[in-house]
C-alpha cells in the first residue's frame, strides 16, 4: 500500500534561480532536471517534494501517516560521524570546529 511521503530539500540543492522566479536558468543544472522528473514521477505514488521551509542544507523525508521523520541534513549526518569517531579524531575536530 502506498503511504504519502513529503521530501524536504534544502533551497541551495533546489537551486536558487529556481527560487527566484528562473526556472529556465536551473534546466541547465543536472540534478535540477533530476529532481524534475523524479518528482513528476512521484507524485503518481503519493510523494510530494517540496523545499525546506528552513535555512538547514540538506534533505528530510517525512512518511506522513506514521510520524516518521528521516534527516539527511547535513548537520544530522556529521552528528552521526562525529558520535561513532574514535574518540582521539573527534577530540580533534571538536578542536578545530570550535
């Protein structure tokens, strides 16, 4: 059974001329055109893609009928390496992070 699924993805991967009114300037972009004919694709399964409401850079996918969230922004992803780094690495970037 299908269940509706929302992607949110970041105003930066959508590209900004897309934002700005320009969409004739993002066919030139290859994940751009990716995103297009996925998502026409998608909304046939009840996917529906849309752009991130927030500044964070990266994508969340969002199965609606389960408050399910997955992120894949990218602090989420360097929170993960950060958390499973041998301990004398990460004391090593925290170092030069902060």
């Amino acid at each position: 059974e299908n269940q509706p699924i929302e992607i949110r993805i970041s105003p930066e991967i959508m590209g900004s001329n897309e934002i700005s009114g320009h969409p004739e300037e993002s066919q030139k972009d290859p994940f751009s055109n990716l995103i297009h004919q996925l998502s026409s694709e998608m909304l046939c399964q009840e996917i529906e893609i849309k752009v991130s409401d927030d500044q964070t850079k990266g994508i969340r996918i969002r199965l609606i009928d389960k408050d399910l969230e997955i992120d894949l922004t990218e602090q989420a992803i360097s929170d993960l390496l950060l958390k499973h780094l041998l301990p004398r690495f990460r004391a090593r970037l925290e170092g030069m992070v902060r």
